[in-house]
C-alpha cells in the first residue's frame, strides 16, 4: 500500500495538516508585521514562547515541531475511523470523544477533549464556545474527507452529519472542506475542480434543505459563499499568497470571533488557490495572514497533501514534525487509513458489480 498513490495522498494530507499547525502554533498570537521582522515570511519550525493552553500547544515549551490542539482533534476523528473500521457514524465519533476524555493522560489533554466531549453528549443543550461559529470542526475534520475520497457529495454529507462539534454555518463551513478534500484525492484533481466541485456539493445540500429559491435569495445570508466567491476573484487575479494579504483582510475583517469559521475556510482555500495548490506556498501564505494561523495552516496543508501527496512536501518539514509528536505515530495512522479505505472501496465495487447484474 505504501506505493500507492491513495496511500501517499492520505498521508500527504496528514502530514500537511500536522506540518502547517505546527509551523503556525509558535506564532499565532503574533502580528503579521511582527513575524515578518523576526524571521521573514515564516517557513521554518521555531520554539513556543506563549504560555500552554486548552486550545493551544500544551507546554511542550522549545520541542520544535509540535502541533497544537488542532490536529489532536484531527487524531481524534481518525480514532472514530478506526473504531468504525470503515466510514465513521456519529456514535463512532461520539465513542472516540469519550474514550480520549476517559482515558486523558494528563490535565492538560483532558481539559482539551472536555468541551467537544461534552458537546457529544448534551448536543443542542450545550453551546459550543457559547454559541460562537468557531471552527472546532473544520480544522480537524480532514480524515472525513479520506474515507470519502473522489465522493464530494457523500463527503460534505459526512462531514456535516460529524459536523455537530459546531453549529450555524460553522458546521457547514466544515462540510464545505470535507468535499474540498475528497475531491482533492482524484488522481486528475485540479485546484478549480476541487473549488467548484466543493461548491457545488454545498448549493446541492442547500437546495435540498432550504429549497430551489435559496441561493437567489438576498436575505437567506450564507458567509461562507458571500465571502469566499470574493476571495477566489482576488486569489485568481493575483496568483501571489503575500499580495492577497491586504485584500483578504479588506474582504474578511469583521466579527470579534479570533477562531471564526468562515474565517479559516475562506483563508485557507483562498491560500491554496492563490498558490495554484502549491503546499510550501499554500502554508506559509496561511501563517502570514495571521489571526488564527495555524488553523488556516493546517487547513490549507492538508489540501495541498492531499493534492499533491506526501512527495510534494518539503523534505526539511517532514521529519520535526515527526519526533516534536511522538505521541501519533502518522505515518501508522495513515497506513490504517488507506488500507481502510482500500477495503472499503472493494466492498462498495463488489455492490455495485451485483446491482449491474440486475438490469
């Protein structure tokens, strides 16, 4: 499996995930401007210096290479896969969520896992981040988008179904990346094809929910379309992750939310096109944006990998981000992941073989 193609397309993803949180986590309180003076536009892994938190690395002090909650909450997703051994349900998400809590290895670890955890249990009675459109979802949703590879359309179904760590257009804003990804996973994928496609799997969902009419509707509002349709106008024209900065920022800068979720959808996706899908270009393109990089990082990491696969990423990235977490072993992971999905899709061929024979 390991010189396949599907095999280093998944662990392209993960790995470009991992590599753009961890480049981004050092900084992400830090202005643009700031890092820019420090180390020039960032490409390189550099210490912590801001305290540990929930949400944030978790006093790995100077361990170069390590992610931040992000892609732990991506492990996380994978765990359902494998407790699923196969395409993942709620339960099965819900299952890993509570054996993560049970089992947390430290403070630190379970008081991360305590607000998706209970999330998973209340549902609708508890109010992620008290009802804010965080991207809590979106940023870790990645192997959704693995186990339903070259299906958009299935994929933005499972992503909005294991979507409800969030809510509001949050959720959808997620859905929206696990299409974006499974497209990726074509083998004659383009950065167009994975926009459009993505785009089109969400005005499909939307159409069948809220009716034909919906999207000619001024006053039925989706951010998500409003503001990446005049994101990917910009990223098109000028084809430069650092000169789509400004622009970005003059479409982007409203709410007080640091961890918005059309926010870090619209910002990574804009990134890699800009990039023309490039992974070196579509992560640091994400961190010098600032706000919450290293969500936007990760994002656009695991496109670009996906994309791409793992040979397209930069060598000197790969092996920090390797011994900075030694807690996942991703290369493991990503080998479970596509002979999963190997079996998963003989399976599928075998129905479909049967039902032909009917007519």
């Amino acid at each position: 499996m390991e010189n396949t193609l599907l095999f280093k397309k998944v662990y392209g993803a993960m790995l470009g995930g991992a590599i753009g949180d961890a480049l981004g986590g050092p900084v992400e309180k830090m202005e643009p401007e700031d890092i820019y003076a420090k180390y020039g536009n960032l490409d390189q892994y550099v210490p912590y210096t801001n305290p540990p938190s929930f949400h944030a690395h978790f006093g790995e002090g100077d361990r170069i290479g390590a992610y931040t909650d992000d892609t732990r909450l991506k492990h996380v997703h994978c765990e359902a896969i494998f407790l699923a051994n196969g395409t993942p349900r709620q339960g099965d998400l819900v299952q890993a969520l509570a054996n993560a809590y049970h089992s947390a290895p430290d403070e630190m670890y379970e008081g991360f896992i305590e607000e998706y955890y209970k999330k998973a249990i209340w549902r609708e009675d508890k109010a992620v981040f008290s009802g804010e459109p965080t991207n809590g979802s979106l940023m870790a949703n990645s192997p959704l988008g693995l186990m339903t590879a070259c299906d958009p359309d299935a994929a933005y179904q499972l992503g909005y179904d294991l979507g409800f760590l969030t809510e509001g257009y949050a959720r959808t804003a997620s859905a929206f990346f696990v299409a974006a990804l499974a497209e990726a996973m074509r083998p004659n994928a383009t950065v167009d094809s994975i926009i459009e496609v993505a785009r089109s799997a969400h005005l499909n969902f939307a159409r069948r929910r809220e009716g034909d009419k919906w999207h000619l509707m001024d006053w039925r509002y989706d951010p998500n379309l409003k503001f990446l349709d005049q994101a990917l106008v910009v990223a098109r024209d000028l084809k430069d992750v650092f000169a789509l900065r400004q622009p970005l920022m003059d479409i982007l800068e409203w709410g007080h939310l640091f961890s918005e979720a059309t926010h870090t959808l619209v910002v990574a996706l804009a990134m890699f096109v800009a990039a023309e899908g490039d992974v070196y270009k579509s992560i640091v393109g994400s961190i010098m944006y600032g706000r919450d990089k290293d969500s936007y990082a990760s994002v656009a990491g695991a496109l670009a990998g996906a994309l791409h696969g793992v040979d397209a990423i930069p060598e000197n990235w790969i092996q920090p981000v390797i011994d900075g977490n030694p807690e996942v072993d991703m290369l493991d992971y990503s080998k479970r992941l596509t002979t999963i999905i190997a079996n998963e899709n003989q399976v599928r061929q075998q129905n479909a073989t049967d039902l032909a024979s009917l007519y």
